[in-house]
C-alpha cells in the first residue's frame, strides 16, 4: 500500500474520531490486533475486531475520555499514526494527555494499534481495576 493509501485510511478515520461517528469501527479489519502497554489487567494483545472492541470499552469505562484534538496523521507506506490529545477522568480526577496511536494498515483497513503514551504510570493508575 503506498504512504497515500495510507494516509486517506488514516485521515478518515481521524475524521470520523473527532466527529464522534460510529463508523469509525468500520476501519477496523475483522482480525485486527490492538497493544496497550502497561501493568493493568488490561495491557497486553487484543486478537480480532470483537476483542479489540471490548478492550477499548473497558478502558472508555474505567477512565472516560474526551478527544480534545488531533494533533497530527502521520503515513508511511503501511504504518501510520495518530497524534492526539484526550482528557481522562476517573474519581474525580482529570488529566489532559497527550497519545500517539499507531497503525499497520492492510487492504484499506487497520490491521494492528499500539497505543503509546506519553506517562504510562498516569494511564496504568487511570486504568486500574
């Protein structure tokens, strides 16, 4: 796939983020495998679209969080990635952060995430179960 194919992938899918339009989960491929780093329960590999979708609610759940901006898309030949800052809460809590997502992209669809943050200790307390 050529840098543009992946930077249209990825700039539709950023705009879709930040319009909050459930057809966002559309750009996932069925197999697609998400990494969260960390020392939660949730850290580690999420193996196909259903499980990536779960991971991503049970993290939404424990600290919600609201897109504040896309920074930047950056696209390579297949890799790419997304630059964004978000607010998390969580018991009264809320930290503005700074995230890069980064994403293999496969046939115009994402085939793998890592979600690289930029204070993990913050996240994995935030995450906590």
């Amino acid at each position: 796939m050529a840098s543009d194919d992946t930077a249209a992938v990825l700039r539709a899918y950023a705009e879709a983020w930040q319009a909050g339009d459930p057809a966002l989960f559309d750009f996932y491929a069925d197999d697609c495998t998400f990494h969260y780093f960390g020392s939660t329960d949730l850290a580690g590999t999420h193996q196909g679209k259903e499980a990536c979708l779960t991971a991503m609610i049970a993290v939404s759940t424990r600290a919600p969080r609201t897109l504040l901006e896309i920074v930047d898309v950056l696209a390579g030949d297949s890799l790419g990635a997304i630059v964004v800052r978000e607010r998390l809460e969580r018991d009264g809590e809320s930290h503005d952060v700074e995230r890069v997502a980064r994403y293999r992209v496969v046939d115009g669809r994402i085939a793998e995430c890592w979600i690289l943050d930029e204070d993990q200790a913050l996240i994995d307390h935030l995450w906590r179960p």
